[in-house]
C-alpha cells in the first residue's frame, strides 16, 4: 500500500511540474531569450511545445539537456513546416547536451521536445534559447526581380539569409556605360553566394566568396556593364539551406564617358565617325562588340591610332561595304598600361566598316579609343603613324588646331614652340569664328585677341616659349583669370596635363622644367588632353 501510495506521489509531482513549465512558457506568451526552460517526458506526455517570435532577422540557438533516449528536438514555423531538429541518445546517468541553431527570418516559431508514439523514454530535459538580431535595411519579401529591393549607388545596405528564405534580390539602375563596384562582406556558413543578371534575366556573373560567420567573406567585384537595369541576387545553396547568416554590400559607379551610339553590334547599327574626331568607346560584360563606319571619297592613305585599356587586349579590323576584312590588328592591353595601334592603310574610295572587341581574354573589358585620319594629315612628309603625338595631331588638323606647312609639306613635329604658334593653336579652336588672319600679317589676329581676352604675351611671335609661358597662357585661357606661373603649373598638375619633365619625380614646379622650350607636338598634346581627355572648356 505504501509502495503504491509513493508511485501515486510521484506521478503526480510529475504532473504538477510538467504543467508549471508548459504555463510558464504560456504565461509570458513566448520564450525569453536566455532564459533556461525546464520540462519531463512521460508515457502520458511524449510532446511538449513552446512558441517563441523573431521581431528581427534572427540566428537561433536551442541548447538542449537531456536524459530521455530518443529524445527529438523540432523546430517548426507558423505553417508547422519542420525546419531542423537534433535527436538525443542521452540516459539519466549521461545526459546528452546538443544544440540546434538556425537563421530565420522574422515570425512566429514553434519549439517541440518529444519522444515517437511507441518509446516508453521518461525523463527530464532542459533548454535554452538564444537569439542574435540583425538589424537590417533590405526590404521583404525581396525574393525575386519583381519584389527586389532598389537601390542607389554609395549606400551601405544589409540583409539576411535564412533557412526559410533563401534567397534575396536587389535591383539598381546603371545610367550609362561603365563601371560597377560592389564591395561587401558576408557573415554566412559556407560563404557568400553572389550573381549579376541584366532585365532580361540573363547572368551577368555568379560567384561564390569563401568565408564563415567568424571569418566574414570580402568581396570586391567589378563589373564592366552598358546601359540598363540591373539584379544583384544573394542566395544559399538549395542543398545545404543552414548555410545563411548576416551580409553588407554597397554599390558605385563609374562613368566610361563613351561616346559611341549605342546599339552598334552590327555593321546595320554602325556609328558613323568622321575624320580626326576621338571615338571613345567601351567594351562591357554584356555588350563585347562595337562596329563603326567611315566614307572616303578617293583613293587615300587613312591613318588608324588605337588605345586600348581593355584588361586583357582588343581585336581592331576594318572590313569593306561587303564585310570583306581589309585588316586586322591586335594589342594586349591593362587598365593601367594601355595598348597601342598605329598604322596607316591605303584604301579605294568607298565605305568602310571597323570592328572593335575584345580579345581572346574571356574577361577582357574596359575602355578604347581611337582615331582616323585621312590624308589632309597623311600627306605630310614627316608624319609618322607610330609617334607619340600620332593622335593628338590628327585630331589637330581635323579641328584646325595646325595646319602644317604646305611650301615644305612638313608638321614639324619637333620644331620649338613660338608664341604665335601657341596663341594660334588656342584661338582657333577656343574663338574660332573670331581667327581671321590677314594675308599680309597672319599674326596680328592673335595678338588682337589676346589682348581682348587678356592672355599675357612678350609681342615677339617667333620667339621660343619657355614651358612656364606655355602654362601661364592655357591655365588662363582656360580659367577665364589672371595667374601666377607656379598656380598655372599647378593647374597643368592638377588636371592631368603632364607628369611633368620625368613622370618618377614629384609633380612640383622643378620637376615642370618652366624655363625650358617646349616642342611643337608638347603643346598640341597639351591641348588634346585637356580636351579630350579630361573634358575642360575654355572660359
């Protein structure tokens, strides 16, 4: 009687004690965090659940006690999906300690202790959930291109990967040609998971960063991409979906200042180019391919001058009206040492076709330019398709910056600057509709315009300029302001116009070499740039 009235006790306390953990986890709605929760499995009660809710992007941690063989530990969402579990082979004597942890998403969350219907396990567990909240800026559901998240560019967002959501998608606009950075790090199980797809759904790129929660992926991906609307999706891998966590990312942009008409992948959609004129153009991850056209109206030698910064090397060939190929060249190229093309072909009166792409580099991309000239230039007897200066002189003559001398048929390249030469090349591309030179005095245009415009002169035009004049004169032409000759100097630095004297020294005004003379081919490569190439204006 005793020994039963002792079992009749025990049940009952067991009772009593099970139903004080079930309403305690009732009481306060959901779980704490960090709070240690205790329970029994009995015959009777072979399943106790508790609820808890994530407010926030979460990384849960159940850490789990137990004496009962075959205990299971379940996590289940709102819909009573199984999300994971862990099963025990713990025993009174060694009770076993697990601990299931898992990235969710925010919501509502079941946590379930029980054994299978025919298991006649009895004993107590105890557990304890811990949360870690992301606080994030991605907007949900953001599972696909139609609910991606927009963006802009040198904003820093976050976003989460969690076991039941797998995936997240963000959207951004790419104004023009050029440039895409996307710099981040992700605090992901097995690491970051990126891809790239344009409107159309088409991969751009795909690429796994290796990495860990405690060990965070970096990534630093540079994307070269033509005008467009764009997806950067994060993802886990299906098969391994506890491979989530916490990520970064920021996005900017980099123009190319192409100025080719786009489309122009065919010889249908060719932009027309014109004599001496720079073509900028720019070869993408989804656009590999640009063609161009030009006419000539006789027989002629045509000079062809190339740069190329695409990061591998660049294929130029020029086809005729029946795409029947004329010549084709190739240079390896960096994005920081460009590669070279200069030649000169002499071609039938007709139209003609270029194309320009990538080299056999699969990752080749970047910028180009390049320029044609005809044989208003060609002609010349010291002109030269190699020289440094083979560009800029094209572009010259195109756009009346020189003429040349036609008595000896020379550029005169090397020849020292004088003042009136300078003041010429400045005034007949920055006034061009006020140079009238008179026949008798050639000369005396340029000095009326510069005392109009008040740019300094020593009023001696064949007289050698020093370099430190040349600078004076354009850093004031271009300013529109009087000017010191070490701020004009400056100005040149500060602009990209020269390296000064040797590119290895400080950029400083020793290094300008200001009481040197300057070459003829100096001076229009002066111009060039600053036109050109860093796209100033005069005043």
């Amino acid at each position: 009687m005793k020994k039963c009235f002792r079992m009749m006790m025990i049940f009952f306390l067991v009772l009593i004690t099970t139903s004080y953990v079930i309403d305690n986890a009732q009481a306060s709605s959901y779980l704490d965090n960090g709070k240690e929760y205790t329970g029994y499995i009995t015959n009777e009660n072979k399943e106790v659940r508790y609820s808890f809710v994530l407010d926030k992007p979460s990384e849960v941690s159940f850490e789990t006690t137990t004496e009962v063989y075959g205990n299971r530990f379940n996590i289940y969402d709102d819909m009573n999906n199984a999300l994971d579990s862990i099963f025990s082979q713990g025993s009174k004597a060694t009770p076993q300690k697990s601990t299931i942890t898992l990235d969710l998403k925010p919501g509502k969350y079941t946590f379930v202790s029980s054994v299978i219907d025919f298991s006649r396990e009895e004993g107590k567990y105890s557990f304890k959930m811990k949360k870690k909240e992301f606080d994030v800026n991605e907007i949900e559901p953001n599972d696909g291109t139609t609910g991606a998240t927009s963006i802009v560019f040198d904003k820093k967002y976050s976003g989460h990967l969690a076991y039941n959501d797998q995936v997240d998608y963000y959207k951004f606009e790419v104004p023009a040609q050029g440039m895409i950075e996307l710099n981040g790090e992700g605090f992901i199980a097995g690491g970051t998971n990126i891809a790239v797809y344009d409107a159309n759904n088409k991969s751009i790129t795909r690429d796994h960063h290796s990495g860990s929660k405690i060990t965070p992926s970096k990534f630093n991906e540079t994307l070269y991409l033509k005008k467009g609307t764009y997806y950067i999706e994060f993802y886990t891998d299906r098969h391994w979906p506890e491979r989530s966590g916490a990520y970064n990312f920021s996005v900017s942009f980099s123009n190319a200042h192409a100025n080719e008409t786009e489309p122009n992948d065919g010889t249908t959609q060719a932009s027309e180019i014109k004599f001496g004129n720079k073509n900028k153009g720019f070869i993408a991850m989804n656009d590999t391919i640009d063609y161009y056209s030009f006419t000539n109206s006789k027989t002629e030698d045509i000079s062809f001058s190339i740069e190329s910064y695409l990061n591998g090397g660049l294929d130029f060939t020029i086809y005729d009206e029946n795409n029947k190929s004329i010549r084709s060249k190739y240079t390896s190229s960096t994005h920081i040492t460009p590669g070279v093309i200069n030649f000169t072909e002499n071609l039938p009166a007709g139209k003609y076709y270029i194309a320009i792409e990538r080299g056999s580099y699969y990752d080749s991309y970047g910028n180009y330019n390049f320029t044609i000239g005809d044989s208003a230039i060609t002609k010349f007897k010291d002109y030269s398709a190699n020289a440094y200066w083979t560009q800029p002189f094209i572009w010259g003559m195109a756009n009346d910056v020189i003429k040349g001398d036609v008595k000896s048929m020379k550029l005169s390249p090397y020849n020292k600057l004088n003042e009136v030469q300078w003041l010429a090349m400045i005034f007949r591309y920055s006034k061009p509709d006020e140079v009238k030179e008179d026949k008798n005095n050639w000369t005396k245009v340029y000095y009326d315009l510069s005392k109009k415009y008040s740019i300094p002169n020593s009023g001696k035009p064949y007289s050698a300029l020093r370099r430190g004049d040349v600078a004076v004169i354009m850093a004031q032409a271009f300013q529109g302001k009087k000017v010191s000759e070490r701020e004009a100097i400056q100005w040149m630095y500060d602009n990209n116009l020269t390296t000064g004297k040797d590119p290895s020294k400080p950029k400083d005004y020793a290094n300008f070499g200001a009481n040197d003379s300057l070459a003829r081919a100096q001076a229009v490569v002066f111009l060039y740039r600053a036109i050109e190439e860093q796209d100033l204006e005069f005043n």
